[in-house]
C-alpha cells in the first residue's frame, strides 16, 4: 500500500517523449512511497492501486518542485543604497571601485552573529520555498577568510536540518579579492587552496566549488590552480563566466567538466561549443541582467543549436539580484532572454538539477526520485513564466508530505 496517491491532475514529469516535451499526463496521477515517486500515469492506469491517502487535485497542474540552482542567500545587512546608486548611472566597477558591492556585504556579514544571518537567510529561504523551490543551491563568498567561509557553510546545513528544503552548499572560494590582500593576490590564492579548500572538504561542507572569472574577481589561471586543488578533493566546479566580459571562462569550466557555468551575457561560440562537449549546463540569472540594467543577451539561440542544456536561476543576492520569487526568474528569462515558457520550466527543474549533479535524484516525475512537487491552480503551465508576482502553488510537497 502506498502513502499517498494523488489524482485527478496533469502531470508534467518533465522526461520527454515523442511529441511530448514536457512529459505531460493529462487525467494523470502520483503515487508516493517511503518519499519518493514510485508510479506516475494515468489515473486508470493506477486505479487499482491502494493508498493510504488518495488527495484529489480537481484538475490542477503537478510539477516537480521547482530548484534554485544558483544563490547567495546567507548574508549580513543589505545593498538597498546601491540600487540608487546605480538609477543614478554607477556601473558594477564603479561602486566596487568605491567600496561598495561584494565588500559591503563583506563586512555586513562578518559582523552578523550567526543566529543573525540564520534568520534573516530563513526569512529569505521562506520566500522561494513559498514560491515553489523544493531545492536550493547556496554559495558562500562573503566572508572571505577561512573561519568565515566556513561558519557560512555551517550555516546551510543549520538550514537544511530545520527546513523542510534541500540544500545544495558551494563554496564560492574564489569571490572578491579583500582589500588588505589587494598587493599580495598568489597570497590570498594560495590561501584559498591550501587552507580553506581542504578544510571545507575534509568537513564534508560542499558539495562543489565555484569562483568568480571576471577583471572585478578573479583570473583564469587563479580559477584554474582552484579547480585543479578541487577535482583533487574530489569537488565538482562551476563558474561565474562571462557576465561582464569575456575572459574564456566558460571554456575552462568545461575543460574541468563542470556542472555548470552561469551569467554568460558575453559568452561566445568557442564557449558554447566547450560547453556542448562537456554537458556543461548554462545558467541564466535573468535577476542580475535586469537589475544591472544590460544590453548584451546570453546567445540563447546559439545554446540552443549547440544542445546545452539551460537552466534559470534566481541569484538571490545582496547587490545585482534581489530576487526572491523563482516564478519572477522564470518570467524574466522569457521576457528578457526570449526563452519559452516550456524552456523556463526545464530551466527550473531537470536543467537546473543537472546545473546541481542532481538529476537522477529530483527535477523530474519519475519513479525512484524524490517526491519533491508543486501543484498550480492555472490552466495552462505558460502562466508560470506569465504572471508577474505569481504567489505559488497552492500546494509544496516535500519528501512527499505537504510542507
């Protein structure tokens, strides 16, 4: 007998078929075991089928529970006064430049008492959980020393034990380089691979390892020496690339087999084809172009053609993306980025696990994974990426149970 079967729904699984992108079952049903998915179908095709809670849906719409696979959600204070600096023409260099930016934040966090930044990052983390997200990426990156990057990693898994939420924890080793370390650059590299690196794995506090490649952040050969130090720790990569510039950055992520590269406003075709070779994911963070206010576009079409998997994210952040609405990031990057409606969905579940080295575990309705799921009150799954401001699914499913 199974826990719950639910019914009277459509179903995207999100596993392609002929004809059928999205995997869609019209007159579909759920069975849910022990908090995974064990069957999904028809709803004749289950019928015979026992549970100990049948949850009728009345039509609505089953999706996977939606993943956030690129944040920076644990941060002290808040960059509220950058937003006018930037209305009145400041430029990410500029308030950088100025002490603004990821330093403010810096600070801000370094100051926090723990129990400080834990509520204010639930706070946040309630938002997107109401919003649908089922899954979260987490980075560090605003400490900056060893303790501090480690005390934020110990906060994810604060969270993820009181949070009914999975949380994937980045260390985001190579951020910001801190102002008294500004003359002494192979110093402050080597300190990140030799001490925090090794400490953050022998703890078992990521899952994967990121840097920031861009002229503000860090050089190709700083990343590189981090990715060696990682893939010998046995760390998955992923990379901020080609945001601002482009500093083949996406190529070197490919070269290590990232997960993937994320931002890619100024990615080019030797980049995506690296890219395609690597099945790395390209994450678009519609959040930070629309909040930076840019111009130049992710090659979406180019992505396309090559067959790289895309995947949106929220990059909820302090500074370039105060964004707390995973239907919002999908919205954006249709409206922004010219993705469909049924590219945004993919881009927020099975893309955005693969984005995680999640995909045999959520992202998709199938048997053996996890029953991580939303249920929408709307007619058509385009209005996921149409409504401005949706509220979310009336019901959020974790592990199975309503959460």
């Amino acid at each position: 007998m199974w826990d719950r079967l639910l019914t009277d729904c459509r179903v995207a699984t999100m596993e392609p078929a002929a004809g059928n992108p999205l995997g869609i079952i019209e007159q579909g049903a759920v069975g849910i075991q022990d908090g995974r998915i064990v069957r999904a179908g028809k709803r004749t095709e289950l019928a015979g089928y026992q549970a100990r809670e049948v949850v009728p849906l009345g039509g609505a719409w089953v999706t996977p529970g939606l993943v956030d696979c690129h944040t920076h959600l644990i941060f002290g204070g808040n960059r509220a006064d950058e937003h006018a600096m930037r209305r009145a023409g400041a430029t990410y260099e500029q308030i950088a430049e100025a002490g603004g930016g990821i330093a403010s934040t810096v600070k801000a966090t370094n100051a926090a008492e723990t129990n400080s930044l834990l509520a204010s990052a639930a706070m946040r983390l309630d938002a997107l959980m109401r919003g649908g997200v089922t899954t979260i990426e987490i980075k560090s990156g605003y400490a900056l020393d060893v303790e501090g990057e480690l005390r934020m990693l110990r906060c994810m898994a604060a969270l993820a034990a009181s949070e009914a939420v999975r949380i994937s924890p980045t260390l985001l080793a190579l951020h910001a380089l801190p102002p008294e370390w500004r003359d002494r650059r192979t110093e402050y590299v080597a300190l990140v691979v030799e001490q925090l690196l090794p400490a953050a794995a022998d703890a078992r506090l990521a899952t994967a390892v990121d840097a920031f490649c861009e002229g503000v952040g860090f050089l190709p050969h700083e990343v590189e020496r981090l990715f060696h130090a990682a893939d010998n720790h046995g760390l998955r990569v992923k990379l901020h690339a080609e945001q601002l510039s482009n500093r083949g950055g996406a190529r070197l992520a490919a070269r290590f087999n990232a997960l993937s590269a994320d931002h890619l406003e100024h990615l080019d075709e030797a980049g995506v084809a690296a890219m395609a070779d690597a099945g790395t994911v390209a994450v678009l963070l519609p959040g930070a172009f629309y909040a930076l206010q840019e111009t130049r576009k992710p090659p979406v079409q180019m992505l396309r053609d090559y067959g790289v998997p895309i995947a949106v994210a929220t990059d909820c952040n302090p500074g370039t993306s105060p964004l707390l609405s995973p239907t919002l990031a999908m919205n954006l990057a249709c409206t922004l980025f010219g993705l469909t409606p049924e590219e945004a969905l993919a881009g927020m579940t099975i893309n955005a696990a693969r984005a995680l080295g999640l995909e045999d575990e959520i992202g998709s309705i199938a048997p053996g994974k996890a029953a991580d799921l939303a249920v929408w009150r709307v007619e058509s799954l385009a209005e996921l990426g149409y409504w401005i401001g949706h509220p979310g699914p009336e019901r959020r499913i974790f592990a199975g149970q309503d959460s």
